[in-house]
C-alpha cells in the first residue's frame, strides 16, 4: 500500500481529493484508491464542529462496513474520541503508526503510543468480509 501520497495533504473541511481533505474524506480516498472499497462518502455534517452528526455517520458505517478487531494491520481503520464522542479517523499503517489529519494540520503520520493520541483510541476496525 502505497502511504506516502496520502503525506502532506492540506486539511479542508468537506475536502475528498489530494487538494484538501478531512479525516474522513482522507479515509474514504484511502480505501477508494489504494483498497478499491466503495463505501459511502459522507458530506451531511457542516464541519468539524458537528460532532454528534459526525459520529453518527462513523457508527452507522461501523455496523454497516467494519468490524472490529484486536490487533490492528496496515489498512484498518482507527477511530478516536474527542469530546467523549467517536468523531476522528485515521488509517493504521503499522502497529505503531497511523495516518490521519484534522484541522490545523496537513495528513500526517503519528504514533498510537504519544500521549494525544493513546488515551483517545476508540477502536481498530477492519473491513466487513460479509455484509
């Protein structure tokens, strides 16, 4: 899986492209590109302020598309808590890594282990085999 494309991507509200991208649209281009995955393309919330249309969509897909597991591989899904609530995604690349990126910041690789991100983990999700 080629990752270092998805580096550096600027964040854009809404965004779903190599312009700009949220954290959801930067896992849905993910999965479209490099796994061929067509899953739904979520644009109902305003923006990253809408956090409980925000998680909504993430827990509709999460029944509908994922499943969890224990111990994350290179392509699963990782899902944060902010505010209590399931509103931030990333890509896992590695046991330790994964990619992400939120507002303020281009998509990055970061480490499950630094202190922001190890408390916030909500899950590791892979893709549903059958639906």
């Amino acid at each position: 899986m080629n990752f270092e494309k998805y580096i550096g991507i600027p964040y854009k509200n809404h965004g779903r492209d190599f312009n700009g991208a949220d954290c959801w649209g930067l896992v849905w281009m993910f999965l479209s590109n490099e796994m061929f995955l067509d899953y739904k393309n979520i644009q109902e919330y305003r923006d990253d302020k809408d956090i409980f249309t925000i998680e909504r969509h993430i827990i509709s897909n999460i029944k509908e598309y994922w499943e969890p597991i224990t111990i994350p591989q290179q392509g699963n899904i990782v899902l944060f808590r902010f505010r209590d609530r399931l509103i931030h995604m990333g890509i896992v690349i590695d046991r330790n890594s994964f990619l992400h990126t939120i507002k303020g910041l281009n998509s990055c690789v970061e480490r499950f282990s630094s202190p922001k991100w190890q408390t916030r983990i909500g899950g590791y999700y892979g893709i549903r085999t059958s639906r």
